[in-house]
RNA sequence: GUGGGUGUAGCUCAGGGGCAGAGCACUUGAUUGUGGUUCAAGUGGCCGGGGGUUCAAAUCCCCUCACCCACC
C-alpha cells in the first residue's frame, strides 16, 4: 500500500494536497507538526493539542536517549503511550544536533561522537543505532541519521557530508530491514547544501533505498531566502509525486506558504512554540510582540478572528501581563493560541488548494499579514 | 542630645579633582529538524540641597536636610 497519496494538484503554482497513512491514523498534508523534541509540545498537555486538532508530534531521538533514557520510555510502552498521545510522532535523528551543538561532536564515516550536553559524557552513535533506538522509543516515523552542516558551505565539504548522507541512508535501510516487517515508517534525508549536482545524486540515492518520504534536510541553516527556495524548487521538480515531501524545521507563516507554493506537504517547526515563550503571536494581520508596551491597556484578543480558548477568554492585556511577569499561564495561553493558529492555517492552505485557489490565496493572506508587520 | 556611617539611573551599588558608570529592571530587535535560553541595540541622571576652594568638583572644605547604627 501506497503510504502517499496525491489528491490535488494546483494549476497555478506547485502546491498540492495529499493524504499520508501512518498506522496511527491519516495525516492531511500540507501538514504542520509541533515540535516536542524532549517529549512534549513545551507548556501544552495532550489533551489542549487534540482539542486544537494537531495531527501529529516531531521528538528526538537524541534528546530522548539521553534523557530519560530508552528503558523508561519502553518500559512506559513506547513514546505515544508516554506522551499520552495517540497522533503519530516523528522522531528526529540527532543529525540536527551535528549543526545546533557542533562544539560537542565529532563526525566520521563510521558515525558521530557528541559529548553530551546535560553531563558531558562520551556517546557515539551509528545511524544503526539511531534507528535502534527509534525502534525502542517506537515512534511512528523514524528519520536517518544525516549530517546537516551550515551555509554557506565549501563545496567539498557540502559533498562530504552528502556522501556521508547517502553512506549512512543505506545502512540505515539495511538494517530497517533487517528488523522484519515494522509497521514504523522511514524516512530520507536530502542533503546536498546549495549545490545541485549535490542535491540531485543525494534524491537518485535516497530513491532507491525505497522510503516512505523525502525529507529535505539542510535548508534554512545560513542560505538567502533566494537560495534556499531556488534549492528547495530544484528538489521539488526532481521529486517524484509518491514522495511525502518534508521540509524540515521550517518556518515561519510566510515561509510555509512560499514553500507549500514551491510544493513541499510537510513541516515541523518550534516556531510557535518558541515565539509563545519569548512573547511573540500569530495573527492573521501579522506577527504581534505582546510583551510591548503598546498592548498594555489592550482588551482586544491576541486575534479577534481566532476562535482558539486564549482569544476568547482573555485579553492581549493579560497576556502581555502574564508574559512580562514571567507567568507561566502566560506561556501557556500564547502557545496554545499560536499552535492553534498554525493549525488553522494548514487548514487555509488545504481548503484553498482543494479549491484550485491557492495563488489567490496566497497573495490575499500575504497582503493581510504584512499589515501588521514587515515580512520580507 | 553626642559620636559614627550612608545619600550617584526605577532598584542594588561602583567611581574619590579632568567626557556620568555597571548589573538588574524597562524599551526595541533577533531566534526556523527547541537549553523557557542566549544575543544585539536603546531609554533613563540637578551625583540629597545650598555655599566655598580650583582653570576644572559627583570627588576637597563649610553649612544644611534625610535615613541608618551606637551611646545617653
């Protein structure tokens, strides 16, 4: 069976619709997935994120390893039952932690040493390991270990870490296999930096390992927006149309809606999460910083047109009062509404696709959000 | 009442003849496969008040006010 079904196609751009089959249920793409890389979507419990519709989670098996440890989370039955979530998760490998804490790793072929960060211990880890312990974490979707080094690169080192990439994807095929008929899905990392030559051997390799979707790794790590979409357009033209297309770590509103044009399903971001605990909300007029001193006498809602619990029973006022108090309520209310407001946007995006009205709707939504504040 | 100490940014304090300072707070940014972090920039001053010495005083001298401590 097929895990990737295309449903609409947009005539205009390259945005389209599908629907993704995971043991855990259906996934509706273009999809967003929060982010609970230590376990939980930070400051939500599961009960709110079903309550927003969230149809699945991002965790990481690197974070996960280290703390609290496989054996607890298999001897709680596995990171769903864990979370008390019943959504597919998506485990991360580690290979972003390569990029986000170089200072504690050492990469070679065999695979990569970090120091790590809670306590300083020495672990090495093979892409058969990290597909061990996704196995132990038993997450619904497991991603290979890859190496995602910044922007720009030099050219020889961006090919030695597609090389590397390519290596480690075929072992972690391999010994995917070797466990027998898991119902646990994998992934593959399209890495390749700026290049296309590098990119395009990265997607011919990964296609023949036979995953069930293409994640496109090592974007948005230094590169222009010009660039990155240049790359990303270039992926999505080689890509077949059987390949969930999953951007990975990205991005803001606007980007998601530039990058869902250019024809990628998937997204994982900690965007709105992180912006809920520094202060930042999502409307659909623009970004709004609720910590400034403008709002402090605001009785509005964060945004009026959003039905999320925080927009109908509290005030920018309060929020802003909770948030620059260091509340933790404050916290809660802003990255409920933000996730919320995330959500309803694939929605958006969906209907608007389904309607062959995506162009429309993007240039419409753009004009409406920059109202507020300078997307660039 | 006597003796001693302290008065400098909203707060806690450094500076002791030569451009008025720091940390926190506050204000504004940044943050894209997450360390509620971190980083960057900015606003803010009758240096308790008055007088004197000096080319020059937050700084030295005199007076005064406020607060704190000790002793009558």
């Amino acid at each position: 069976m097929r895990v990737f079904k295309l449903l609409n196609q947009s005539k205009d751009t390259k945005a389209r619709t599908g629907v993704f089959s995971t043991r855990k249920g259906k996934v509706l793409t273009p999809a967003f997935f929060p982010v609970a890389t230590q376990g939980t979507v930070k400051g939500l419990t599961s009960r709110q994120l079903s309550e927003i519709g969230v149809q699945g989670y991002l965790a990481n098996a690197y974070h996960l390893y280290l703390r609290p440890g496989l054996e607890v989370i298999k001897k709680m039955g596995g990171l769903g039952k864990f979370m008390g979530v019943d959504k597919p998760i998506l485990t991360d490998s580690g290979g972003y932690q390569i990029f986000s804490l170089a200072r504690l790793r050492k990469v070679e072929d065999k695979g990569v040493e970090f120091r790590s960060h809670l306590d300083g211990n020495k672990i090495f880890l093979t892409p058969e390991d990290v597909i061990d312990i996704q196995i132990a974490l038993d997450s619904d979707i497991f991603v290979p270990l890859d190496e995602c080094i910044k922007n720009p690169a030099d050219y020889k080192k961006a090919e030695e870490a597609t090389n590397r990439t390519i290596a480690w994807a075929k072992r972690t095929k391999d010994h995917f296999k070797k466990q027998g008929n898991l119902e646990n899905l994998l992934f593959g990392i399209v890495q390749g930096s700026t290049y296309k030559d590098l990119r395009q051997k990265c997607l011919v390799e990964i296609d023949k390992l036979e995953v069930d979707g293409l994640c496109i790794g090592g974007l948005s790590v230094g590169e222009s927006k010009e660039i990155r979409y240049n790359t990303l357009s270039y992926l999505t033209d080689l890509a077949k149309d059987k390949y969930l297309r999953y951007f990975m770590g990205y991005g803001k509103p606007e980007d998601i809606i530039e990058a869902v044009s250019l024809g990628v399903d998937f997204f994982d971001c900690v965007i709105p999460t992180r912006y809920a605990r520094t202060g930042t909300a999502f409307t659909n007029q623009g970004e709004i910083v609720i910590r400034n001193s403008s709002f402090i006498s605001d009785s509005a809602p964060i945004d009026s047109e959003c039905s999320c619990y925080s927009c109908k029973n509290f005030s920018r006022a309060y929020i802003r009062h909770l948030i620059n108090a260091g509340e933790m309520l404050g916290i809660q209310l802003l990255s409920y509404h933000n996730v919320y407001w995330y959500n309803s946007l694939m929605k958006k995006i969906r209907k608007a696709i389904e309607e062959n009205n995506f162009a429309k709707f993007k240039k419409d939504f753009l004009i409406e959000y920059k109202r507020n504040n300078l997307v660039s």
